[in-house]
C-alpha cells in the first residue's frame, strides 16, 4: 500500500469531533459575511454622494499589460540613468537580501547542531556551537540593520524624485490653475500628490523586497533540498504555490479598483474638511453649521462604507489565502519530505542512526518550510502588485494631465449651445476649439480683434470683441455680474484659452493683477511687497528697502514697518492686516513691480477715497495703464475709456466725454 493511499485510509477513520472546528470555522465566515455585508448596505443607503473624485481609469486598475507599461513609464521618471543613487540602493538591497538568505542557512545548520548536542548531552560541542552562534550575532544584526535601512532610503529617494518631477510639471506655468479649473479629469490634487504618492512608493519598494527576497530563497534551498532530498520535494511544493498563486491572483483582482476609490473617497473627505476651514467665517455668519456637518458625515459615510466593503473583501481573501497559500502549502511541505524518510529503500537514508535522521529531518524541514514561505511570498506578491497597480493607475492618470495641460490640451465636460444659461446669449457658427486663438505678445498695446469670450464649459459671453488699448489710455471696466468682466482679464491673462480671433498683448511679465481680496504669501513683510519676487530679485533689480518704504509711504501705509517690528517680521499676514491694509499691500506690490498694464479688480473698495485717487495718480506718474473694475463714481475722471458689457452678449467701448458715469453705478 502506498504512503497516499495509507494517508487517505487512516483519515477516514479521524472521529467526528475532530471535524468540529472546521464546521465552526465555515459558520463565523458565513455569519460575518451575512452581517458585516447587510451592516454596509445599510450604510450606502444612508450615505449621500457629494463629489465625485474619480480619475477615470479605476476600473483598468489591474495586473496586466497596461499596468505594466504604466509602471515602466514611471520607473523611466525614478530611475532616469543606469548610475544613479536610486540604482545603487537596489543593488545594496540584493546584495543585503542574498546575505540574509545565506544567514538564515547558516542559522538553521547551526541551530540544528546545537539543538542536537543538547540532547546527546554533548557539553563541549554545545558550547562550540554557541559560541560561533556568539561571534557571527553582529554579522547577521548588521546585514539586516543595513536592508531596513536600504528599503526607507530607498523609498525616500524615489518619492523625493517623483514629487520634484510632479510638482515641477504641476507649477509650470498656469498649470496647477488649469486642472482645478479648465480640467475636470482631476478632482483633489493634494490627494494625489501628497498621500497617494507616498504609498506607490512604499509598494514600489516593498513588492521589490517582497519578490526579489523570496526569489533568492528558492533559488538556494531549492538547491540545497535537490541534493538533500532529490528534487521531487521542492518541485512538487514550487508546483503547487505556482498554481496557487495564479489562482489567488486572480481572486484578489478587484483590489486594484477598490485602492483607486479609496483614495478618491479619502481625498473627497480632505476636501469637504478643507473647504469648512477656507470658508469658516462665511460659513458662521450664516450659522451653517449643521448643513456643513451633514455634508462633511456624507462624505465620510461614503468613505465609511466603502472600507467596509474593502474590509469584508480582505477578511475574504485573507481566509482563503491562509488556507491555500499558508497551511495546506505545510501540509504538501510535509508530504514531500516525508517521501524520503518513508522510503526504506532511499540510498540516502540508509545506514543512518536515529539522531542523524533527526538532524537531517530538522535541517531537510525548516529550508523545507523557508522555501514554502518564499514560494508562499510570492504568492502573495500579487495581493500587494494588485494594490501596488492601483495607486499606479492614479498616479499615472495624473502624470498624464499634466502632460497634457502642459501642451495645451484639457478635457472639460462642454455645455452645448441648447443648453446655455440664457436665451440672450449669443452662439458661434463655428465649434468651440480651446486654443484655437493667435496670441501675439507686443510691447505697450492690448489688441482684441475678433475674440470670442468662451467659459471653459462652454458658454459664450461674446461673441466677438474688438477693441485697442495702448499704453497710457486707461479704461473703466463696467456691467453687471455674469456679463464676461472676469473672463475677459483670465483670457488677458492667459489663464483661458483662446477660442479664436487674434489677442495682441504684452508679455506675461508686463501684465499685473490686482484682486479685491488680495494674496499675502508666507514670508516677511518684505516677501509681501515684492512677491512673487525673491530678495534676490529685489536686489538685481537695484530696489532697496528704503524704495520698499516710500512705496508703502505712496499708499499710506509707512506706519505697518514699526509696528510690527520691520521687513524680518514672520507673521500670518492674512489674519494680521487689516482688508484695506492688505489692498494697499497690493497697490505698492503693484509700484514696485511697474508693469505696463494693470487690471484693478475692485482692489481698493475698502481703500478711502483720497487714498484712492492719490494711488490712482502714482500709477498715472509711473506710466502704468488701468483696467479697472469698480463701481465708485470717483474712479471715471482716472479713466479715458469704458468697456460696457450688457450680459446679453453685447458690449460698448467709447471715449469718457466728461468724466462722469454714464452708466449710474
């Protein structure tokens, strides 16, 4: 009778008790499967949906070829040339792995000899053996010290590498503007850059130690149990986890989408906090606090829910795994080593004593048991590459964008011209193609000859507008809201594309933009005057501090130096100045920059009227031509021209005859 057939023989003999915790191990997965699943579904009833932060690639999140071209193109970005530090850690990793390998080895001959002079009662060999076990501590501790230490810098590097990379693409230009605004393909950027990012690269790095650790094992005790035990043992093992790791693998594929809408729901519940938190003021005026807690615990029911689905899913896998990948795996180690014990006719088991059987069961055994383990980690290597595909997805989508923001391309969900905000609103006979506008940069002239202005979604405000500005005549912006006042500094600014005609304008560098609500970086006082120049830049130009003083002098401000202690001062200057006060700011920001052009957007509504004028009239003496927005009847006698936009797609452009509003606002 064979040894199989003997082992099937004898388990249908096991008691029934015995079958017991197999029965009751089935009931739990099945009741938390039925209650943990229902306790979800209740939860996605409840929850309300409040933004969607997909990236539209989720559903490819898998391990196949396009995960594969993914991952090489992002490799290209973190090692950018053979020798580099980043190849050199992972040269070090493989070599501290490989050593590691050989020391567990040695530990389990050594352990095994010592294991067996302790019961031979062998006091000298005993303490030969812990002592070499003494001597060769550092060695080990230092190997493994050394591969902890490889993986974090390794990690570190290729997330410092990446995020340079990202955040150069992300700041040039207008293109960090572009995707919260002209693009829709990205919703919550801070989430991609920041925590998404820093979790692809730890995967990277784990899924490397994770697979090329195991493949080092297996290539070693494979050939140390060939010759020990002949290769029957390890190949029947390395079959079995093979196949059972293409069927885990295939299992665990919806990983991959769940990791893509994780993160997408984590970065829609950053949002809602961070908008609370931008618009608290607003929001306590108005006592809105319950309507906010609704949407912010929507959003985290959202969240909520669907860890809990991850959650079930994982509790799943993770039975299955143990069983397939963990136990069972022993149970065939077991079997192939027992072949050759069992075997009286083995050559290699013959004419040894009972204690040389042991240690070669011991020795056979534990490298037995390493190699399942290797084979088992590999296994489960596609759990963590499943996963690992998922923040690639996201990652790579947003490498994507920015590729091609950075062309001048976006994708941006279009209103068609049936479904325009206002009947009166005119249409284009031609389609709307973003970038489709001849941009001519000049000197000391802003020329509209045919340009449409056309929202990103779609809408058109005008349809085409014609009009000159040299240098030195000021105009006087008016109209009602939603008439294209804003769109047409963004276009001027380059902020929007042109959807047609011919824009003739100064450099970007010529053209300055002061809002109603102005920014105030983080810095020194000085930092707020010059930005976004540097002190660097402040002193190639030949601009002194004492310059910096007249022109808060120029706007009334000279006062702010002593008191908050001088330029060196580091404060939250959003909080600390006052709104006139951070309008003027602006202003003398404005006079030290000098532009040919500036758009004045309501930026001295809470600026008095003599101020005003006296800001008016230095802009005059520096040569700085005005666009401004604003409503003060005092403002027209600093203007030559208005531009009048009626919101129904009309505008009127003409000479100020007397100086006054001809518009009653």
């Amino acid at each position: 009778m064979t040894v199989l057939s003997k082992l099937g023989y004898e388990a249908t003999r096991v008691p029934f008790r015995q079958t017991v915790p197999c029965f009751a191990g089935l009931a739990v997965i099945a009741s938390i499967w039925r209650f943990y699943g229902k306790s979800a579904s209740r939860n996605k009833k409840r929850a309300v949906v409040t933004k969607s932060g997909k990236t539209g690639n989720g559903d490819k999140a898998h391990v196949n070829g396009e995960f594969i071209r993914r991952l090489r193109s992002i490799l290209k970005i973190l090692l950018p040339r053979f020798f580099c530090a980043e190849t050199f850690y992972l040269v070090l990793i493989a070599i501290t792995l490989l050593c590691r390998t050989y020391a567990d080895v040695w530990m389990i001959t050594t352990s095994t000899k010592i294991e067996a002079s302790i019961i031979e009662r062998d006091v000298p060999e005993f303490a030969r053996g812990v002592l070499h076990y003494f001597f060769a501590m550092p060695a080990i501790s230092v190997v493994n010290a050394l591969l902890k230490f490889s993986l974090s810098e390794l990690k570190l590097r290729f997330r410092q590498r990446l995020t340079n990379h990202l955040y150069q693409k992300y700041l040039k230009g207008f293109t960090f503007y572009k995707m919260s605004n002209l693009d829709n393909r990205i919703a919550n950027a801070d989430q991609l850059l920041t925590q998404d990012l820093e979790k692809f690269c730890e995967g990277l790095v784990e899924l490397y130690s994770n697979v090329s650790k195991p493949l080092v094992d297996v290539a070693l005790y494979v050939a140390r149990l060939g010759g020990a035990l002949g290769w029957q043992a390890p190949g029947m093992l390395g079959f079995y986890l093979l196949a059972s790791g293409i069927f885990l693998t295939n299992l665990r594929k919806p990983i991959g989408r769940l990791t893509v809408e994780e993160q997408s729901l984590e970065g829609e519940f950053r949002f809602v906090n961070s908008r609370l938190i931008m618009n608290s003021e607003e929001i306590a005026f108005y006592q809105g606090q319950e309507r906010e807690k609704t949407t912010i615990l929507s959003s985290f029911d959202n969240l909520v829910t669907h860890l809990r689905k991850v959650i079930l899913f994982r509790f799943n896998i993770g039975f299955i795994d143990n069983i397939v990948a963990k136990y069972f795996a022993t149970v065939v180690g077991w079997f192939a080593v027992s072949r050759a014990f069992f075997n009286k006719n083995d050559q290699r088991m013959m004419g040894k004593s009972k204690n040389e059987l042991i240690q070669d069961y011991y020795n056979s055994g534990r490298m037995m048991f390493r190699l399942a383990e290797a084979l088992g980690r590999l296994a489960l290597a596609g759990r963590e590459m499943t996963r690992l595909a998922g923040f690639t997805s996201r990652v790579d989508g947003l490498i994507n964008v920015l590729d091609d923001l950075e062309k001048g391309s976006y994708k941006r969900t279009m209103i068609s011209e049936s479904k325009l905000s206002s009947p009166h609103l005119p249409t284009l006979d031609t389609p709307l193609v973003p970038g489709s506008g001849e941009l001519i940069i000049r000197d000391n002239v802003i020329r509209f000859q045919g340009v449409p202005l056309v929202t990103p979604n779609g809408d058109v405000l005008v349809r085409s507008l014609d009009l000159e500005v040299p240098s030195g005549r000021n105009v006087l912006v008016c109209g009602p809201n939603g008439c294209g006042k804003s769109s047409l500094f963004r276009v001027l600014g380059e902020l929007w594309p042109l959807f047609g005609g011919k824009l003739t304008k100064p450099a970007k560098g010529n053209l300055f933009y002061v809002p109603q609500r102005p920014y105030m970086t983080l810095g020194t006082l000085r930092d707020q005057v010059i930005y976004p120049d540097k002190p660097f830049d402040m002193i190639r130009k030949g601009v002194t501090d004492e310059d910096l003083e007249m022109m808060l002098e120029h706007v009334q401000l000279g006062h702010i130096l002593s008191r908050e202690g001088g330029w060196e001062t580091v404060q939250d200057w959003m909080d600390v100045l006052s709104g006139g006060e951070k309008q003027r700011i602006a202003m003398a920001r404005l006079f030290y920059h000098r532009p040919q052009f500036a758009i004045l957007d309501e930026c001295t509504s809470a600026v008095s009227v003599d101020v005003e004028g006296a800001m008016y009239k230095l802009c005059r003496e520096k040569n700085i031509t005005l666009f401004t927005v604003s409503h003060r009847k005092s403002l027209w006698v600093h203007h030559e021209y208005y531009l009048h936009m009626d919101g129904n797609g009309g505008y009127e452009f003409k000479k100020i005859e007397d100086g006054t509003n001809q518009f009653g606002s």
